[in-house]
C-alpha cells in the first residue's frame, strides 16, 4: 500500500481509555492530522456544506447519520494538502458495517488502512477512569477524584466553582457505555486482525510509555513520519 492521501491509521479504544491524549502526542509529534468524526460533523454544519445541511437533516430528527455519509465526510478530508502522509482516524469505525463502508471508499481511491493502533484498557480501569470524572460548571475543566488533589468542598480547583458529575459518568450509565462498545467494536478489531493491521497497546501503563510505543509503531509502518 502505497502511504500518502487515502491512507488512514486508526485509533481505537473504549471511552475512557485516553485516545484523545495520545492522538494529540501524535498530532503535534509527526504532524499528523487528527480527524474526530464528530468533529468533523460539528464542522460541516456550522460551514452549512452540502454535506453538512445533510447532516444536520439527520441529527435534527434524532436519527444518527447514515456511516456512508460520514465516510464520504471523512475521504473528502483525505483530500486536504495537510494530509499528505496521512490522517490519524479516531473513534471510527465502530461497527463492522462502517468498517466495510470506510475500506470500500478508500481501497477506490488508492489507499486504505496502514495500521489500527488498539488502545486495550482493561473493564475495571475503564469503570475507575470514567465514573471518577468530574466537570467544572463554569471553566469547563476536567479532573479525577483519585487522579488530582481536589478540594474538599468539591470546588474546581482552577476557578473555584462547583464540580459536578455528568449523567453519562454515572456508574449505570459507564457500565452501559463500556458494554455497547465491546458489543459493538469488537468485530470491528476482528476484521483488522485478520488483515493483520491490528497493533496492541496496553493502555494501563504511563501516559508516556503508551506514546512511545504508539510514535514507534507508527514510524515503522510510514517511515516518511520520521523525518517530519
């Protein structure tokens, strides 16, 4: 597989298990693009693309927009100039139907997958990580209660107002979260390791342990990174 435009590493890993962390080590460490699927929604919208208003047709309903759709979104930013070696792909696919979608439109371009870098976080640490999170009212902040030092009032320690539980931090709700995931996602690794794209990384170790071994890893399979 030739490596350049329409070629898509793929960051996968249950909520929780800090794949917005590391692909920001890789953003700024090899210049990589990073592309959120739901950010790159949001984008559209508020652009009001064609694909956008589509979009927004779909999510004003309720309905969860259609994976070719978001496929389609996702190629046509394969196409920007920052991305010539390359997109770093996080939180798609989730299901063996977008999988399939997101090979078909990229295997018609030339390019494809060059490696699913899989975040593996065991259920309890996920459970621990999640349900321990609080959010800041007012500065938006996020922090741990087992992680930081917070103040016994429960304030936030950066503004001093009040730190608060989301709804989807909720242990029932975590539980649910993490369940669907693995239901959903695990055929998705199946797929990729039997095309034996699929690299491992224990994500229960230091921040920058986990960083190393994903810079090395993706150095590797795109020498060109290196240099960058």
């Amino acid at each position: 597989m030739r490596t350049g435009k329409f070629t898509v590493t793929l960051l996968i890993g249950a909520p929780g298990a800090g794949k917005g962390t590391q692909a920001e080590f890789v953003r700024e460490a090899l210049g990589m693009p990073h592309i959120s699927t739901g950010d790159l929604l949001r984008d559209h919208r508020r652009q009001g693309t064609p694909l956008g208003r589509t979009a927004r047709d779909y999510m004003d309903r309720g309905d969860l927009v259609p994976d070719d759709l978001v496929v389609k979104m996702v190629v046509q930013r394969l196409e920007e100039p920052d991305a010539t070696h390359g997109v770093l792909l996080d939180g798609f696919p989730r299901t063996q139907h977008q999988a399939d979608s997101l090979d078909a439109e990229l295997a018609a371009r030339g390019g494809g997958v060059l490696v699913a870098l899989y975040l593996d976080v065991p259920q309890h640490v996920l459970f621990g990580r999640l349900s321990g999170r609080r959010v800041c009212d007012k500065c938006n902040g996020t922090f741990h209660v087992e992680m930081h030092d917070l103040p016994a009032d429960g304030s936030c320690p950066t503004c001093g107002w009040r730190l608060v539980q989301r709804r989807d931090d909720q242990r029932a709700a975590v539980a649910r979260r993490i369940h669907v995931y693995m239901d959903q996602t695990t055929p998705v690794l199946e797929h990729y390791r039997a095309m034996r794209l699929v690299h491992r990384v224990h994500g229960d170790q230091p921040v920058d342990a986990i960083k190393d071994e994903l810079l090395t890893v993706l150095q590797q399979k795109q020498p060109t990174l290196a240099a960058s």
